[in-house]
C-alpha cells in the first residue's frame, strides 16, 4: 500500500535546500571562575561560513575528516539544531523563520539515516513500532492502514518477509538488517530531502555495497535528495552526483563527481583523495598525506586553515584567508593556489 503525497507541497523550487553564510559556534563550558578571568567567552567554530545549494533529485556528498563540521551542518540544514548565523531554507522556507509547530510538520519531508541504527533504534520497541511510529505522528487519521504501509517498506527495503520482521527487536537482528530497518524509517513518510549521517559505517564491510545500492535504487524509485555525509570519498564516488569538501567549518571545494576526482585543485581534496586504498599492492602513494592533525577548531589558525599542514603553503596562506571561488563552471575552490593546479 502505497502512502498518498497530496497533502505534501507541490515543488515549485530548483533548489530543495539553499544553505547561505551558515555558522555555528559551540559555547566552551567553563568555571565561573575562569570565565572571570578570561574576561571573554570561548567558542568551538564547528561551522563558520558555509553556503551550498542542493538540487532537488541529487545527492550531495559532505567529505571530510572527523571534526570538520559535515554533522552540525546536516543537523543545521533539518532544522535539529539552531544556527548562530545565517539561513537554511528548505523549498523555498526558511526555517529560521518558522516556529515549532510548523517545523514539526514538515518533519515529514526531511528525515534522517543515523550512523549506528543500535543507538538509533528504542530496544523496547518492536521494528513495526519503530517504523510505523512517523506514520502515528503526522498522519494518525489513517491508523487502520499503518500496518499495511509498515510492511510496505519493509518490502522496498529487502527486509522480507515482512511480518517475520514486523515483532522483532533490534537485538534480534543482524547489523545489516538494523540499518535496512533506519532507511525503513526515514522512508515511511515519504519525505523529499534524506540525511544521509554515515549511513554505512556501522555495516560489515560484506554488505556495505548492498546497502548503497539499495539507497540508489530507493533514490530513484521515490525521487529522494540526499544530503550524504561520509569521512571516505570512495563511498561518495559510488552514490553522489556533486561533493563538498569540508575543513575545520569551512567548504574548501566543491564541484561536480567527475571535477572532484579527475581534477582536484585543493591541496586537502588531494590529500584525501590520495588517501583512498588501491587494490593493487604493488602500487605505492606517491603523493605525501599531510602533517599533523586538524587543528583546534577553538581557535582556528589565520588564513588558510589548511596552511599548516599544506605542502604547497606560501606567506600569503598564513595571512589572508582565501575565498571559494567558481575556478570552472560548477567547480569551487578556496585556494590562493588552484589555478596552478588546473590541467
């Protein structure tokens, strides 16, 4: 049984998600007594500038290492958290502008694939329950067809048969089947825009290709947006259309799959590109990873923040922060340097 989408908006935006100068600075937790004598208050810049655009029927990719802002930002561009500054505006609303009750309804149509579907997932709940839970919230007159809709989606997801699934716990279930059983539950309510959050880290590595397959069929099938947050860029080549590569709060380069990977003009794209295993052991890096670690987001270096791990980092890269430029059509890059990179 399929669920009736007439009471949903009908699209009248290119752009399903428009994110403008997005920030979001975290208050350091302090003693009194240390906020007295710092005089100031600290902040972790987690997010500190960002603009993108998501098209509607695309799945965009979030790259980048531990830290440098791709979940606040998926969890700013649903609504979950509060920005400090700037604008998330889904299909033409911002929801900066909305209060909670309208932001609650359109939870309908933008859900959210966590990470680890065992901490996701109530253990005292049944899967039906879980997954039908969404359905009891934004549409409880159709009570009498939940189960129907439940077993539906258990259907589309592979967890068949369904009623065998149906008065299950999680702990009854295999790590593959748990995350079948949160893309189940992102989908119940036929939403436009899904929150991809590491979807496939948490899967043995034996059924991660089933479950990215399943997320491109399932894409396809119901015209989803994805918002795809991963640390591997090999995991993105496999479902994005566009990539965003983010550095300690800021987009350094972002651009179309082919631009990304055939031609990357930021030193950190490289890098993490350079990073991605081979199977072929006798070819060897030939490029350097860089030095160190991301530095501290508290207080972030000047310039370029990437300068101090960069090979390529001249005196201009300590002093002036550089700015996200369209270097080509449809390719970003903040970079003092890009252009010698283009071939």
């Amino acid at each position: 049984m399929e669920l009736d989408l007439s009471t949903q908006k009908l699209a009248t935006h290119e752009n399903l998600l428009e994110i403008r100068n997005l920030r979001k600075w975290f208050p350091v937790q302090k003693t009194f007594l240390d906020q007295l004598l710092a005089g100031k208050v600290n902040y972790v810049r987690a997010v500190d500038g960002v603009n993108l655009d998501i098209r509607r029927g695309e799945a965009f990719g979030l790259a980048g290492e531990s830290g440098s802002g791709k979940t606040t930002i998926g969890r700013l561009a649903i609504g979950l958290a509060k920005p400090t500054e700037g604008d998330v505006v889904f299909d033409g609303i911002n929801l900066n502008k909305i209060n909670e009750e309208e932001l609650r309804r359109m939870r309908r149509r933008m859900q959210v694939i966590f990470q680890d579907p065992m901490a996701s997932l109530n253990p005292r709940m049944t899967l039906g329950d879980s997954v039908s839970h969404g359905l009891k919230i934004h549409y409880p007159q159709r009570d009498d067809e939940h189960r129907e809709m439940t077993l539906a989606i258990f259907e589309k997801v592979g967890l068949t048969p369904a009623r065998y699934f149906l008065n299950k716990y999680p702990h009854q279930i295999s790590g593959g089947q748990r995350q079948r059983v949160a893309i189940a539950r992102a989908l119940i309510t036929r939403p436009e825009l899904i929150l991809a959050d590491e979807p496939i880290a948490m899967a043995d590595v034996s059924v991660r290709a089933l479950l990215l397959d399943l997320m491109v069929q399932l894409k396809n099938e119901f015209n989803l947006t994805y918002l795809f947050i991963t640390h591997d860029l090999a995991t993105a080549k496999y479902i994005c259309d566009r990539i965003g590569v983010l550095y300690l709060g800021k987009m350094v380069e972002m651009g179309s799959l082919k631009d990304m990977y055939q031609h990357p003009l930021h030193p950190y794209t490289q890098a993490l590109l350079a990073a991605v295993p081979v199977p072929n052991p006798l070819l060897k890096r030939t490029q350097p990873m860089p030095a160190g670690e991301i530095p501290n987001p508290i207080n972030p270096p000047p310039g370029c923040r990437f300068h101090p791990r960069c090979p390529f980092a001249k005196e201009i890269c300590t002093k002036d922060e550089p700015e996200l430029l369209e270097i080509r059509t449809g390719h970003w890059v903040a970079c003092h340097f890009a252009n010698t990179f283009l071939c």
